[in-house]
C-alpha cells in the first residue's frame, strides 16, 4: 500500500482580485519563489502551481514568512477561504 505524502498547509486565501488575477494569502507558513504550491477549495478547485513571485505591500520580495499576507498572481480563479498548501 503506498503511503501518501501528507501535504502541509501554509495558507489560505484572503481575498481575490480577479481582475488582476492575484490572491491575497495569509501564510501560516514559510513560502519562497520557486515553491510549489497546491490550492484546495470549494467543490472542483484543486490545483498546482508554481510561485514566480510575492509581493509583500506592493513590494517584491523572494520569500515569506509565517504570519505575513502576501499578495501572488495566481493561475487559476480562487475563493477566500481557499487552503493552500506547499505541494
């Protein structure tokens, strides 16, 4: 039987901005570019994606840590509340 990689929750969507295409997300863990991240949510939205980049404030920066909000482009359309997860 295989065992299945257990995925760590490092966030959740706090807001979308759809007409940018970018998800505000809480981390409730650490995040950098090149990451790969996965987003649950609702009844048919599950998917991968990877991080080309993080702003903090509008700023640009090449990680995150636990407790900041940061803003991403994100490739799929997402809800608030939406898990995300390191993939």
């Amino acid at each position: 039987m295989a065992k299945e990689k257990k995925e760590k929750q490092i966030g959740e969507i706090s807001n979308y901005f759809e007409h940018i295409g970018v998800a505000a997300i809480k981390l409730s863990g650490a995040l950098k570019v090149g990451d790969k991240i996965r987003i649950k949510g609702g009844e048919n939205t599950d998917f991968e994606q990877e991080v080309e980049s993080i702003q903090i404030q509008h700023e640009k920066v090449s990680k995150a840590k636990k407790g900041d909000e940061i803003g991403m482009k994100i490739n799929n359309k997402v809800r608030k509340g939406y898990k995300v997860y390191k993939a």
